[in-house]
C-alpha cells in the first residue's frame, strides 16, 4: 500500500522512483507512506536537490522537512537498543531526533557513503549524550564519568581473569592510572544511582511495620535549630549600645563572673546583674516580635 502511494506520487522512471519533475522542483509526497526500499533513494535525490536550493527558502524546508521525516525510522530503530533503561522511550525518540537532524545538515552526497552509516552514530552519539548526563543523580565531572566506564570494563576483565574482584592495585596497573585515581572513579560510580529519602522500606516483621529510608540514615544535628534563631538575633544585636554589647561578650563569650564586669565597668555585680536581665529580656522580646511592647 505505502509503496503504491509513493510511486504515484513520485513517478516510476525506468524502474527507480523519482521525486524531482522534469523542470526541478520537487514533487510533493507524503512521508509517513515511504516504504523503506524507496527511502534510501528518494533520500539521494532529496540531498541532491536540497544542495542546489538556498537555505531559507521554502523548497529548502521542504526538502529537509521531508528528509527528517523520511528517516524517523533510523532513530526509532537505535532508540530500541536502549529500551528497558528507564526512561521513557519518547524522550529518547526526541534526543534521537538531534542527531538525525545534525546528520541531515552535514550530509554531502560527495562522501559516497549510505547516509544510513552516516546518520547512525549522530543518532547513537546524541542518544548516550542525553543517558551520560541526565542519569547521574549528582553532578560529576566528565572526565570520572568516562573513568567509571572504563573502571567497570577493567574490573569485569580482571574479575573474569582473576576468579574474583580485583584490588585497586591490581586496577590501576592494568589501567595505567594511579591507585587514587582508581579510588576516585569508584567514588564518583556512587554518584550514579540515588534512593529517595522517601522510599518505603518494609521491615522483616509485621511488628516492624513500613518505614522510610530516612528514618534509617543520618542524625539530628542539634546545631541546625540555632541557625534560625541566630538569623533573628543578629539584627536585634546590632540595635544595642557599645556598652550592651560588651557587657554581653563579656558574660557569654569570654565567661567572665558578673562582679569581674563590674570591676571593668565601674559598677556593682548587682547593677551588672540588672543589666544583663534587662538586655537578654529585651532581645527575648524581640525575637518573639514583642519588641516595644513591655
């Protein structure tokens, strides 16, 4: 049916399918209905006639509109090599698409080379591109990603060799890499893959019941609640007088007694007393937004 559709539209010529009319333009057809014989050549005379327009002009999008969609079917064919690595086939599809696109803009007939070859390893490029950098759950450096690769290949080389996993040692000289370089691309393999913090875990027992990965991993670090409270503080800080201030890294910084203050002073350690109860009393207030209120 696709292939009786596009011979009609583009003519049987001593048994080749021709897309170009006598005086050069290009026929009209529908790409979706080319059947795989007759793309390859409608291709060849599509970059024929697409290196003779002027970039920009109707025919030109035209004849490279239907270039791309003529050869869809190259990237849903290297797409298919990466199915069953979780992401959605769609998105591959589209980054598939770029490489076609950039394969068809730098395409010479010249090359007498099957754009098919020469397509190909633009699609599987942009492809692995898009898998190199959206599938890392941290952002790490490219040099350690193409070292993790390689550090995988080495260690199943060795592992297969060996009967069991190789040192570092062991490694880094088949690698030729340094025994920290070795350590790092085995770090930086940590950062591919990640768990939500979110993530159920059932426990061995019903008594166990359902926690989260969260519950299991890290502690409370008590310090944190204080980085609120310091952020609130500093501007009521500065709202005190020289003397105020004193007084209060005198007490609470350097741990100096109250009669000590009010040696330095010039006070009694009662006055010094009043003073440190009516500034902390203040400085409460204000953190509770009470401020002017007493």
């Amino acid at each position: 049916m696709g292939t009786a559709v596009i011979r009609s539209q583009a003519q049987v010529v001593d048994g080749r399918t021709e897309a170009v009319t006598g005086d050069g333009t290009l026929r009209r057809i529908d790409p979706r209905t080319v059947a795989p014989r007759d793309a390859r050549e409608l291709s060849r005379q599509f970059f024929r006639r697409l290196a003779e327009l002027e970039e920009g002009t109707r025919e030109y999008q035209y004849a490279r509109n239907t270039l791309i969609e003529m050869n869809m079917s190259l990237v849903r064919f290297a797409a298919g090599r990466f199915r069953g690595r979780g992401d959605d086939m769609d998105d591959i599809v589209q980054t598939g698409m770029i490489g076609l696109i950039k394969a068809i803009d730098r395409f010479e007939l010249s090359r007498e080379v099957e754009f098919t070859s020469f397509a190909l390893p633009y699609i599987v490029g942009e492809i692995k591109r898009f898998f190199r950098d959206t599938t890392w759950a941290v952002h790490v450096p490219r040099r350690l990603q193409e070292l993790r690769v390689e550090l995988a290949k080495a260690r199943e080389e060795l592992a297969s060799r060996l009967d069991r996993e190789p040192t570092v040692a062991e490694l880094a000289t088949l690698m030729n890499i340094t025994e920290q370089q070795v350590v790092e691309g085995q770090i930086a393999a940590n950062g591919y893959n990640s768990s939500s913090l979110d993530a159920a875990l059932t426990g061995d027992g019903p008594e166990n019941g359902e926690a989260v990965l969260a519950d299991f991993i890290g502690v409370e670090e008590e310090g944190l609640r204080l980085v609120e409270d310091f952020h609130a503080l500093a501007p009521l800080m500065a709202e005190l007088s020289d003397r105020d201030r004193e007084i209060l890294h005198l007490r609470f910084v350097e741990e100096a007694t109250q009669a000590e203050i009010g040696e330095r002073l010039g006070c009694s350690q009662m006055h010094v007393s009043r003073l440190i109860k009516r500034i902390i009393t203040r400085l409460r207030e204000g953190m509770l937004g009470e401020l002017g209120c007493a």
